[in-house]
C-alpha cells in the first residue's frame, strides 16, 4: 500500500511539474524580447601600450538591411555599405591593459573587474536579465606577434 501511495505522489508531481514547464514554455513563446550586448575589450600586449574597453550602444540595427541570401542560381556577394552598418552613437567606458612595463598588473584586472561589475549590476537594476557570457582570445601568435586581446561579450534580455 505505502509504494502505491509513493508511486501515486511521484506520478501527480511529475505531472505537475511536466505542466508548470509546458506554461512555461507557452509564456516565452509568446513574450517579446530585446536583447543587449555589451562588449569588454581587454588588451594583452606588453608594455601597457593596447586599448582596453568596456563598449555598449543604444543605437539599433535591424541585421535583414545588411542580409542577402545566395542561391545556385544567385551568387552575388552581400553589397551592404560599411557606413550604413556602422553605429557612430556608443558608450565606451575605459579599463585598464593587463600589461604594463613592468609584466602583469594583477590591480589593473581586479580595477577592471570592479568597472565591468558595476556596469553589470546597473543593467541588472534596469530590468536586463544576463542570459548568456561568452568570452574569446587572441593571443600571441608566435614569433614576432606580441599583441592580443580577451573580448567578454554578456548578452542581455528583458521582456518589452
């Protein structure tokens, strides 16, 4: 009697539980979102002598203007013009090199971590949800290639 009691509960929860998923998948669907980027530019080349930035916008772009679709038939290239893509209007927030002349500055990246997480938290009290971190390198090629980057992209989300 108790297992057929204990597979009764676990079956009515599952169910419960199958259903508050499927709400909520039919609430997402049918919510509007936009979507924001912010882009943290960290320089990685000796002496201190790269850029390093935190980059937003507010300006839009709608990516169908600068989309073209090539077919067997169709081959052209994409002719959209570099100034119409281009975005004039942006917020770029300064951070430090990790390098300076004297090697790795450990206070420049925990200085930069304390700029990037205040612009975090203020686009956390204006309604954005962190939906997704994705981050990248480019380091010293070789020989002769001194100059490097890390770029941190934070996507953001909120309902409209």
């Amino acid at each position: 009697m108790k297992k057929l009691i204990l597979l009764s509960a676990l079956v009515l929860i599952t169910s419960m539980s199958l259903r508050a998923q499927s709400q909520e998948i039919t609430n997402v669907s049918s919510a509007k979102f936009e979507v924001k980027v912010i882009t943290s530019v960290e320089s990685i080349v000796p002496s201190g002598i790269g850029r390093s930035r935190l980059i937003s916008t507010d300006e839009d772009r709608d990516y169908k203007n600068f989309t073209s679709g090539r077919t067997e038939e169709d081959n052209g290239r994409n002719k959209s013009k570099r100034k119409d893509i281009r975005v004039k209007n942006f917020e770029e927030t300064k951070l430090l090199n990790f390098f300076n002349l004297g090697g790795i500055r450990f206070q420049n990246i925990a200085a930069n971590d304390a700029v990037i997480s205040s612009k975090l938290t203020t686009m956390l009290s204006e309604g954005w949800d962190l939906a997704f971190v994705v981050s990248g390198v480019e380091s010293k090629g070789g020989e002769g290639d001194e100059f490097g980057i890390y770029i941190t992209r934070y996507i953001f989300k909120r309902k409209i």
